[in-house]
C-alpha cells in the first residue's frame, strides 16, 4: 500500500533523466475558475476529447501553497510512485523541480500531484507552454492564458477569506510575507499518518490556518476546513504547530508584524 500525504512538500532530489521531446497537446476546453469549499480551482482539458489530460491548480489565499493536480486516462491502475518532477516553462525554458506523487485511487485513471509556491505559480502563469517530466509521465500542454484564469480566482479567495473569518484587506495589506525556515514538507511525512485513521481507511483535504507572531513564532493552528475525520483534522494542527518555524512578515515600512499562513494538506490511502 502506497501512502499520499500531507501536502505542501518541496524537497530537493536528483533530476530525472531526460526524455524524448513530447508532443504539445493543446487545450480541447477554457479554462475555468470552480469554487470549492475550502479553496478555488483553475482547470483546464487538453489533447483528444476521448483521452484528454485534465489539469487542476487548486489556490489557497496567498498563493503560498498551490496544489496542482494532473490526470490522465489508463488502463487498470497505475502504482503509487514518490519521485522528482520536473516541469520546464516556456518560452525561456524555465526549469524547476518539485516532489510529485501519482499513481490510481481509482481504476482507468491516474494522478499526479505535486505543489507549487508562488515564484513557481508564477512562472506557469507566464508560460505558453509547459512540459512535465516524471517517471511514466512525458507531457507538454499548451497552458497559454493561465494568468488570465488566476487572476478570475480572486474574486473566489476573497470570499474564502471572509468565510473564514480573516480581513481580506488586512491580509492583502501586508508587504512581506512570513517565511518558513524550513520546507513545510518537512513538518509532516508519511510516518505521522495516524495508525487508527489508516486502519479505518480515514483520508480527505485538511485546511489549516497558523497564526504567526511577529517574532515568526506560530501561536495557534485552525482548522479552517475539514476532513470530515476529526482524528485526521487535530493531527494535521497538532504536529504543523509543533515543527513550523518563520521569519515574520513585514509591513510597507519594513517592521516586523503578526500575519497568518494557510495550507492545505492532503491525506491519501492509495490501494
């Protein structure tokens, strides 16, 4: 049993081999902004409508931590695969690697999953293109208007923000962001799935805020959307509290200020 967890994580790995140039799939749909309950989408479809290959970017307010989902048509199911993925934006060919995991939760297709920071959110807003690169995955869609798409999301995190109980000028108010002194990947790894929940086969999207000092130490986690587990929903604060450290965010005038940090972390049983 393959276990996927606890999401964002960024990490450093060895860059996968080099394969043969794939062929751009251009997009079959527009893209479209859905609202969720806890964090807003941009998707699009690409390649041939009867085996298309769907991308999902899912942003939490502050675009500090951005899901981005792939998935494609197989046969049967698809082992689960930790490994490096790299995706390279073009034009420019901007390289960059991230941590990705896939494999099937379900038979006839697979996922692919991985995180994107802003910087990186960034660079794929810009591109024309982008290929992704991951064993037994070679694409490259043509994801021209992907900022266009974001920026439609904004309307979406906003309303997050306030059903959540948090000033949505006050948050956009602040010039520095807070910064993790270590990759927020490392707070969590598939040895704290909780036993009990892995046994009852508990799984689901936890959505957290942490509170963030003006020293960068973080006062208190929340659970601002749930998995439906309670067990899986206390756990998720309980360790991101006791490992995430910060360099505090800073006003307009450079003074170190309180803020706050969201995140959405992913508990998955794989079969």
């Amino acid at each position: 049993m393959g276990i996927s967890i606890a999401l964002p994580l960024l990490a450093a790995f060895a860059t996968p081999q080099s394969k043969p140039a794939a062929p751009v799939q251009q997009p079959v749909a527009k893209w479209i902004v859905e609202y969720a309950d806890n964090s807003c989408h941009v998707a699009r479809q690409f390649g041939a409508p009867g085996n298309p290959v769907n991308l999902s970017i899912k942003l939490l307010p502050g675009r500090s931590s951005n899901q981005l989902v792939i998935e494609e048509l197989v046969e049967g199911k698809a082992a689960y695969l930790e490994a490096p993925l790299m995706i390279t934006a073009y034009p420019g060919e901007h390289k960059f690697q991230l941590h990705g995991r896939s494999g099937s939760a379900k038979s006839g297709s697979r996922l692919l999953y991985s995180v994107l920071d802003q910087d990186k959110l960034s660079l794929l807003e810009q591109a024309e293109e982008i290929s992704i690169d991951h064993p037994g995955w070679n694409l490259r869609l043509a994801t021209r208007g992907l900022k266009g798409a974001a920026a439609a999301a904004t309307a979406c995190e906003d309303d997050l923000l306030r059903s959540w109980g948090i000033d949505t000028a006050g948050f956009r108010a602040i010039a520095v962001p807070a910064k993790p002194k270590s990759p927020p990947g490392s707070w969590v790894t598939n040895d704290d799935y909780p036993p009990e929940s892995l046994r009852a086969s508990e799984r689901g999207i936890v959505g957290i805020r942490l509170d963030i000092a003006a020293t960068g130490k973080v006062t208190k986690c929340s659970v601002i959307a749930s998995s439906k587990f309670r067990r899986l929903d206390d756990h998720t604060c309980r360790i991101v509290r006791a490992r995430a450290d910060y360099t505090p965010a800073q006003s307009a005038d450079g003074a170190s200020i309180p803020s706050i940090a969201l995140f959405s972390y992913r508990w998955q049983v794989w079969p």
